[in-house]
C-alpha cells in the first residue's frame, strides 16, 4: 500500500530540505522528502559554499539578498550553527568586455540595495596582496558576500523540518513517476509514494526525473572541481573568496589552507564525479598565475560535483503549466546553495498560496519556448 503526504519532494540536499523547511514553517506538515543516498549527498555536500549578491539579473540579485539576510540569522531560526563568513567577494576583470559588464551590473546592484563596489587592479592588491594584477583591467568587491558550510546547513535545514513532522526517506531512489486520478505515484527502491503535489529538486538529476513525468527539462550536468591544499599563513583567515572571471578560477580559506577550482570549457555532459587528475596541470598554471605563491603550496586531496547548468544559467523555478501539481526547483547552475533559503520560501508560498511575492516569471520553465533568453551573465 502506497504511503501518501501533501506534498512529495524528490532530493534531499539544501533546496528540498529548504523548502520543506518553510512549508512545514508555513502549517503544511505532512511533507515528505525522497533521496536515493542521504541528506545532502549530491551536490550539496561537494560545493564551495559561496554565497554572493553580485549578478547580472534583478530577480538573481533578490534571491542572493533575501538569502543572505536567512543565512544572518540561521542559527537563531533554524537551531544549527551554519558557519557563516562574511569575508567579501572579489571578483576580478581581465578585459574591458568584463569591466564593462561589471561596471553594469554595479549600477544594478547599487539600485537594489547590495554593497558592491567597483574597484581598480591597485585597490584589488590591497584587498589581497598576493594576488597579480598585472593584466586586470578593475575589480568588483562587496564586502557583505561571503560562504558558509554546506554540509551544517543542510543538516540544519534537515533537522528543523523533522522537529516540525516532515518525513525524509534516505534510499530510496525514484524509478517511475505516475499520474493517477489528480495524485501523483512515486515508485522508489524502498516503496511506492503518493501525492497531489511532487516537486522536482533532484540537481543534476532533475532531467532524468522530468522525463518520469514525461517532461523536457533542460538540465545540463557538468563536473566540478575543488582542490584543497596544505597549510599556510600568507592568506589571512578573513580574507575574501577571490574570483577571476575569465576563466574562472576561484579561491578561498578553509581551515589551515585554501580550497580552489576553475571551470574546464571542455568537460562533457555526465554524472561523473570521480577527481579528473589530468586537469589539475591545466587548473594549476592558471591558479599559480593569479596567485603565485600556490607555485610552492602542495595539494592534499580533491573532490567533485555536479552542477546542473541551464541553457541561460538562470534556474528553473515554478510550477509547470498544465500539468497539475507538479513543480520544479533546480537547474541553478552553480547558484542553488546561495539562493537556497529564498528558494524554499518562494517554493512553499507557490504549493500553499499559488502564488509568490517575488515576480519568478522570469524563471519558469516555458522561458525555453521563447527567444532570446536573458543569461545571466555572472556564471562562473
């Protein structure tokens, strides 16, 4: 016999628990969350943690600023320390095109309330001295950005949703979705679900869920790399998450040493996420460039993600349109753990109320009929 809930959300890492977290904060209890492995095993356990109001888009701009207010205050509301730092983004220009990009977007989120400042290649040094500068062209800094510990505020948001009756399910992998008389009927591994409203918040395997429902979800998977080296003392412990836009190699503190990584243009679409060791020669002349001393820092170990990228980088949230009771939540391209906690409010306002304070029209699936799409330009 089926176990049924008001609401079924399929991934348990930091955007299911979140907003299963706000629904039951909201009066909806009898929610359940579904995960194939164990909280947070996904891609929320193997991100940087980086959490940033420095986009291109309002509504990009709206989800980081309401997020970082939650994350101000997440031990207070959710009973679990999140290790919040508020060390700044530093995010470095290497062309005009970027500069004036950049110079943009400042305007924008200026205009909306962020502290973002532009800042020239002599004022990025002093931030953090050990960076070359010699081929940037300005900077942008907003010292109120900052990361947190993804794996304390998943767990967090976990647990404040039991204390408040939700029901999560680890291992229990979804193998069929059915529609049956207005309820959805979830088969996983571990038994048979069902529902009047399922939402869709499985990262990178979000498209593979979709095509159960017999929908097209245009979610990319893509690997992602964090590398982690020894100790050293030259980068202060309060300095911020560094990023060179052009090719995208980012650094932080994290513990006694640093963690960093840079996209690869050349990674194909897969689930893979085994260390690609070849990469790292690649990575390591660029990381070395910007930050010559990591020419004489070894590295201890590596791990990798998954990002579940979006033809625009932008993510998809919202219902979908004629189908009834079903909702989506991912394709957040490298953004879902900053924007998680505006993410779980939006979503359970949408499933109780129908609609939403913050305008998500831009967000929605049925963008992807239309053209040209508004990328945000801010992906890393």
């Amino acid at each position: 016999m089926a176990k049924s809930a008001d609401v079924i959300i399929i991934g348990a890492g930091v955007i299911g628990c979140s907003i299963a977290y706000h629904l039951a904060k909201m009066g909806c209890h009898d929610v359940l969350i579904l995960e194939k492995n164990y909280i947070g095993s996904g891609s929320t356990e193997r991100c940087a943690g980086g959490i940033r109001q420095q986009f291109s888009t309002e509504v990009n701009i709206k989800l980081s600023m309401e997020s970082l207010i939650f994350f101000e205050r997440f031990e207070d509301e959710i009973g679990h320390p999140a290790d919040f730092r508020q060390n700044g983004y530093l995010m470095l220009a290497t062309t005009e095109e970027e500069l004036e990009a950049f110079q943009q977007n400042v305007v924008l989120q200026c205009s909306l309330g962020v502290e973002a400042h532009l800042r020239s290649l002599q004022e990025a040094k002093e931030i953090v001295p050990q960076l070359n500068v010699t081929d940037i062209c300005g900077a942008t800094y907003c010292p109120t950005d900052g990361y947190a510990d993804p794996y304390s505020v998943v767990q967090g948001f976990a647990s404040a949703s039991k204390k408040l009756g939700v029901r999560i399910h680890e291992g229990a992998e979804v193998i069929d979705i059915k529609r049956c008389n207005q309820i959805w009927v979830v088969s996983t591994t571990s038994g048979v679900f069902e529902s009047p409203a399922l939402t869709i918040a499985a990262g990178a395997y979000s498209g593979q869920i979709g095509k159960m429902t017999n929908l097209n979800i245009p979610v990319h998977s893509s690997r992602r790399h964090i590398f982690i080296t020894t100790p050293l003392s030259e980068i202060p412990k309060h300095s911020p998450m560094v990023v060179d836009f052009h090719n995208g190699f980012w650094f932080r503190r994290e513990g006694p040493g640093l963690i960093f990584g840079m996209r690869n243009p050349d990674e194909p679409e897969s689930f893979d996420t085994s260390v690609d060791w070849s990469f790292l020669p690649t990575l390591a002349k660029a990381a070395s460039y910007r930050l010559p001393l990591l020419k004489d820092i070894g590295v201890v170990r590596a791990q990798a993600g998954l990002h579940d990228d979006t033809p625009d980088a932008n993510a998809i949230i919202g219902k979908v349109p004629d189908t009834a009771g079903l909702y989506l939540a991912c394709g957040f391209s490298g953004h879902g753990f900053m924007h998680s906690p505006a993410v779980g409010r939006i979503m359970a306002e949408l499933i109780i109320n129908g609609k939403t304070l913050l305008d998500i029209s831009s967000l929605a699936l049925e963008r992807f009929r239309e053209a040209p799409l508004k990328r945000e330009k801010c992906f890393i």
